[in-house]
C-alpha cells in the first residue's frame, strides 16, 4: 500500500512537470495577447492629440489642407495607435486633390480597423476621383452589406458614384478637341 501512494505521487509529479512549462507559455501568450487588443483599441486619443486632431479638424474645414496635414501628422506622432487620424490625413490629401495619397490613408485605416465606415466610404470616394468606379462600387457593395442603405456613409458614397469620375479626370470631356500640340 505505501508503494501504490508512492506511485499515485510519483505519476502525479510526472503529469506536472510535464505540462507545467507548456501551460505557462500558454498562459503568456494569453496575456500578451490580451494586453496587446486592449492597449491597439481605437477608444479616445491622447489628450495632446485630440487637441491637434480638433485643430487639424478646423484648419480642414477652412479650406487649410497643409495645416490640417500637419497638425494630424503631428497628432499621428503623439499618438500612434489611434486609427481615426489616418482618417483625417485622408480627408486633407483628397482636398490638396491626392486621391492616391488618400486611398494609402484610407488602407492603412482599415488595415487596423476593417470595418471602420469612413475609411470604406472615403476610400470608394477617393477611388471615384482617380477614375476608378468599378472598385468604388465595390466599396459600396461592403458599405451596404456592413451597415445597410440608411447609413450616412453610404448615401455619400452613392452620391460621390453617381457623380462620376470629376471631369479633370475623365477620358472624354466635352472641351476635349484631340490631343494637344506641343
């Protein structure tokens, strides 16, 4: 009898030390993992940045794209994991009329963020002025499967569609006479 509760120990030391090292490494990964989502969330930005953002935000509305640019790099640096700022970046390189500048932002918002509305509907805008409507529908077509027709990201990217590629842009336009000489 005092060996078989000596074997009862010996196999129950056995099964810990087997997969005691296996279970901790797993537990590490799980609260890395864990600190990692919790600290990347999109929540509110850093008090400095949110001021920078709000300054970025009414240079944008004054027509100011290169002093929004740079108060939202600035607020980028100062706080760097939040997502909305290349958001902002996007909107200002679209009125310094950079639609490719503006789809990178717009990309890079929703590499971290893929379901971030503003950043598909700004996207398939930005892609409708660089002329490309098929992919702007695209755009549209996720817009609608994620949050419906009644989505205020939605109607404006239906109405960028609708508006077409600007004429800048456009292959044919009516003042187009055939290539230009020299």
């Amino acid at each position: 009898m005092v060996q078989l509760s000596g074997s009862r120990s010996q196999a129950l030391k056995e099964l810990l030390m087997r997969f005691a090292a296996p279970a901790a490494a797993l537990s590490l990964c799980l609260m890395m993992s864990a600190s990692i989502s919790l600290a990347g969330g999109a929540g509110t930005p850093d008090p400095r940045a949110a001021a920078l953002i709000a300054q970025g935000q009414a240079l944008l509305a004054s027509g100011e794209a290169q002093g929004a640019t740079d108060a939202f790099e600035a607020a980028l640096a100062v706080d760097p994991a939040y997502t909305p700022i290349f958001v902002d970046l996007a909107e200002a390189a679209r009125l310094q009329g950079l639609p490719g500048k503006a789809i990178g932002y717009y990309r890079q918002a929703l590499a971290r963020d893929p379901g971030s509305y503003a950043a598909i509907a700004g996207e398939g805008a930005a892609l409708v002025e660089k002329g490309a409507l098929e992919k702007a529908k695209g755009n549209l077509a996720k817009l609608k499967s994620l949050c419906g027709d009644g989505c205020r990201e939605t109607a404006a990217l239906e109405a960028a569609i609708a508006r077409g590629v600007p004429p800048r842009l456009a292959v044919e336009s009516k003042n187009d006479t055939g290539p230009a000489a020299n």
